[in-house]
C-alpha cells in the first residue's frame, strides 16, 4: 500500500479532528435527506390526489411504499456494508436516492409515483445504517462519539418534525413535485463530497454473507410493519393483518435461530444477551412511538383547530426543534455527569411532564403553554434518544457496527410505525363517537366526517347551514377530547420506558470514560482509526492493523499499549 493512500486516509479517517467532524456534517446531512423524505409527503397527498387521480389502494402505497421498503431493507444493507464497505453502500444509496427523487419529480401516473416512492426507500435503508456506522467507525473514543451521536440524533428528529412543515410549504408555494426535486441540488453536492471526505471501513466479518438471512430479515419486517400499520388503519382485526403480523412474527424467528446456529451470522445475536443493548433498542422503539404519532396529532391541531397556516405551524415547531438540538449538543456532558440509565429515564419523565401539560390545550390559541410543552417536549424526548443510541452502539463490538446500526434503524422505523398506528387509533377510538349523533346531520356525511377532522371540515362545508356549523363545532370538539386521550395514553407510555429504562448501567463502563467522568485524566487512547477491532490472536502480533482501507497501521509495540486500550478497542463479551 503506498505512503501516499496511507496518508490520505489517515487524514479522513483519524488525522484530524476537524475533519472528523466535517464527515459529521456530511452523514447528517445525508441522514436529514432520509428523515425529511419519511414524512415530507403527507402534506401533499391532497395535491397528489387531484393531480394523479389514484384509487384509494395506489394512494395508501404511494404513502407507505417509502417507510415500507426502508424498514424492511435496513438489515440487509447495514450487514452488507459490514462485508462490502461501508463507504461503498452510502455513496450508492446517494446515487440511487438522486435517482429516485427524479423518477418521482417526473411522475405521470400513480404506478410510476409508487415505483420511485419504493426506490427511495431502497436508498433510504442503504443511507441510514452506513451513517451511524461510519459514525461509531470515525469516533473510537466513546466521549467524542458520544458528542458526534448527539448530533446525529438531533438531526433525526430535526428530519422528522420538520418533514410536513416543508412539504406543506412548498406545496402551498409551488406543487407537490417540489417535496422530491430538493432532494437532487443536495444530492448533487453530497456526492461528490462523500467520496471525497468518508472513509472506508468493514467489519471484522468473515465467511460468506448469509443472502438467504438478510431476505428472510427483510420479509419479516415487512410483514410486521405492515400488519401494524394496517392495524392502525382501523383493519386490527382483518385477515390480512393477523396473516401480515404471524407471518412477519415467524420470518423473524427462523432469521434468529438461523443466525444462532451458523458460524459467521449476518448479526451477532449475542448482543441481545446484553441487558444494556436490549433495553436501548426497546427504548428507541418507545421514544419513538410517543414522537411521530405526537408529532402528527399536533400538526392537525395547529392547523385544523387553530386555524394556523403551514408557515405560522413551522414557527410554532421550531422551539420543539431548538430543544431538540440543545439535549444533542450537550448530551455528551449530560451523559458523562449521570450516566445512561438516569439520562435516559429522566428523559422519559421529562417528556412525560411534557406531554401531559399539553393536555391543557383546549379550542384557544396558547402560545405560551404551546411553546413551554414544546420546548420540554423536544429536550425530554432527545435525552431519551441520545442516551439510548449511545448505550446501543458502544455496547456492539466495532466490527459489528453496520448490523448494530440497522437494528437502531429498524427499531426507529417500527416506532415510528408503531407509534402512528397506536395513537392513530386510540384518537380515532375517541373522535368518531362524537360525530354520529349530530343535530341535522345525515348518517352518510356523519360517517364521513368521522375519518377525520378535515374531512369533516369539507363535509360541514358541503352541508353549510346550521346542520353544517353543528358538524364542525362537534368535529373540533371530539378531535380535542380525542387529543386529550391520546395525550394520556403517550404519556403513561413514556413513563412504562422510564421504567425500562433502569436495566440500564448507571454509568459509562469504559475505564478511560470513568476517569474522565469522574474529573481525573483520561488515560491516553489509542491512534484512533475507523475500525480498531481485531480478534485477540491478531492484537498479539507485533504490528497490528487498523481495519480501514486504506488506512494507517496503527504501529504501537504491546509493550506501549495502555491499560485502558482493551477495553476501548475491544468489548467484553464482542
């Protein structure tokens, strides 16, 4: 290997901390594009429809084809970047993602709409893994990662509450196209500058890559995630959401008692065995829950009952992004004073707290009580998420950093899913009684109106009169009897992961992190590079080899190996 490639990578890699952190942006950056793209068209189904004319079948897969085909490919390409590069699997979900969004700007008809809503997908769950394993390979040391994840994590929910806000304004500005056609100007810039600044890095893997594994894991997600989202639908009971969820539920089972048995696994299922692990991807999958579904409940508030426009509903999220951004930022020092355990729970009764003060929202404008639930809200719930990602990924051994990555990915992912189901109906368990026995109003436009609040606003529109401004008065009432509800249930909810939460250690397990923790000095680490883990027998040679292509040996005789290099470049139990 030539001084020159050594050199190189060195300075991407580990040479220096600017650069590191200029490879952040670059995976934020990356990862934003994919939050934004989860939800950025729900605002846009309205324009979609009177565009595209789909039946109501093309539209749900319009919707749900991008969430779907992500979440049920995380495994496969998070394991495949562990194999193939990492670096390899983002720049080509780049490319495909570019793709996509331009297949989607030009479609003329629901099936080609659907086709590049799926294809995003594909490129979402090939951008998603390999930006938090290139993380957790670009930070060895666990108090800058912790740092670097706070940041990631930020940028997650930033994606994610900010997705209907810009789709609803540039749909009200240009037409439903646009949602798709920022993706390219980005797109065109983050390519180029991902092949230049990131790194490549593998796993410790060997042997040939389980195909069969990454399908079956593939097709049991997608069964999971559709019978939960059908589910939510208000189908709990169909046939084809119990075939959906048992045979998901199945799938799942033959991939784990497959990985068991085989010698070289697509995912290490030891890491299940570590409580710390475990109780992160559950904690993940309840922060979660309670966000997007919360998060969607609170648009509709904003803009159907107080009557706010997409722009004035943006401004009033932005305090919840603030804080968000805030508990990121400082997650690091929060996370070194009180350890994962006490980050994580109290930021679940933090968002509790949160939650149940918005049930003080009633049909008036308040918005100071808006801004001071928001506010705690967003630095509560990003807490949680910090701590629990954090604790995930330093419990995975390096070398499984991608299959880590995606079980945090898809763990987000049925979250959210989960969250838009289980909220979804418990509000439309207490909204559509209140409709059905309105003064002067038909039963066929009292059952439409019970699908939602702005299909009884349309409705009370065409009934117009009396019968028609009972119907909207009563729509605004269940809607925020429904709000209340669901704010209650989110909140006991929260506080179930505030109990789970204590599986969690009480403080980082590193010993250099403790020293640090604890106001000492930290003992020297390693030349950090993207991928330090080696099997034991090769840590014993006399020149060990840092596992980044291209990437500098980190030649340290044994005899001038810190105490605390063992635990940092090898997990117990990895």
């Amino acid at each position: 290997m030539s001084v020159t490639t050594m050199a190189g990578a060195r300075s991407r890699a580990a040479g220096g901390g600017a650069n590191r952190w200029v490879v952040l942006i670059v995976l934020c950056v990356s990862l934003l594009l994919v939050a934004l793209d989860a939800t950025v068209l729900h605002v846009a189904v309205p324009a979609v429809t009177e565009d595209l004319r789909p039946s109501s079948t093309a539209l749900l897969w319009i919707v749900d084809a991008y969430p779907l085909v992500c979440a049920s490919l995380l495994i496969l390409f998070g394991t495949l970047g562990d194999r193939i590069g990492r670096r390899r699997v983002l720049l080509a979900g780049y490319g495909l993602f570019a793709a996509a969004s331009a297949l989607a700007v030009a479609a003329d008809s629901p099936g080609v709409l659907i086709a590049a809503r799926a294809l995003l997908g594909v490129g979402g769950a090939m951008i998603m893994p390999a930006t938090l394993s290139i993380l957790r390979a670009v930070f060895p040391d666990r108090r800058e990662r912790a740092t670097a994840i706070g940041v990631w994590t930020a940028v997650a929910a930033v994606g994610a509450a900010t997705g209907p806000v810009l789709g609803g304004f540039l749909v009200e500005h240009y037409w439903w196209g646009s949602v798709f056609l920022i993706n390219l100007p980005l797109m065109a810039v983050i390519l180029p500058l991902g092949r230049k600044l990131l790194p490549e890095s593998r796993g410790g893997c060997e042997g040939p890559w389980d195909v069969l594994g990454a399908l079956t894991a593939a097709a049991g997600v997608l069964g999971v995630v559709v019978g939960v989202k059908k589910a939510g639908a208000g189908h709990a009971l169909h046939p084809v959401t119990i075939g959906a969820l048992l045979a998901g539920a199945a799938l799942l089972v033959l991939f784990v008692r497959r990985q068991r048995r085989r010698t070289h696994p697509l995912i290490d299922m030891r890491m299940f065995g570590r409580p710390a692990f475990t109780t992160s991807v559950g904690c993940i999958v309840l922060a979660m829950l309670a966000l997007v579904g919360l998060e969607l409940i609170a648009v509709q508030y904003l803009q159907l009952v107080l009557g706010l426009s997409p722009l004035e509903t943006g401004l009033r999220l932005l305090p919840l992004t603030f804080a968000a951004m805030a508990a990121g930022a400082t997650g690091s020092y929060t996370l070194a004073r009180i350890g994962p355990r006490r980050m994580v729970g109290w930021g679940f009764v933090l968002t509790a707290a949160a939650v149940l003060l918005l049930v003080l929202m009633g049909y008036d404008d308040r918005p100071v009580l808006l801004t001071t639930g928001f506010v705690l809200l967003g630095f509560g719930l990003q807490t949680t998420l910090f701590g629990a990602y954090e604790s995930m990924l330093s419990e995975a051994p390096a070398e499984s950093a991608g299959g880590a990555a995606a079980i945090g990915e898809t763990s987000y992912q049925l979250g959210a899913g989960m969250g838009i189901a289980l909220l979804g109906s418990v509000m439309n368990a207490a909204y559509a009684p209140g409709l059905h026995r309105v003064a002067g109003v038909p039963g066929p436009a009292a059952d439409s109106a019970a699908n939602s609040l702005g299909e009884a606003y349309r409705t009370a529109d065409r009934l117009g009169g009396a019968a028609g401004d009972a119907l909207r008065t009563a729509a605004r009432q269940a809607f925020v009897h429904g709000l209340h509800l669901t704010l209650v249930v989110s909140a006991g909810l929260l506080l179930l992961g505030a109990l789970m939460a204590l599986r969690l250690p009480r403080g980082v397990g590193h010993p250099a992190d403790l020293d640090a923790r604890l106001g000492g000095a930290a003992r020297p680490e390693p030349a950090p590079t993207a991928e330090p883990d080696r099997p034991r027998a090769a840590e014993a040679a006399a020149v060990p080899r840092a596992r980044v292509d291209g990437g500098p040996a980190a030649r340290l005789p044994a005899t001038r190996r810190t105490r605390a290099e063992p635990a940092v470049r090898r997990h117990p139990a990895g």
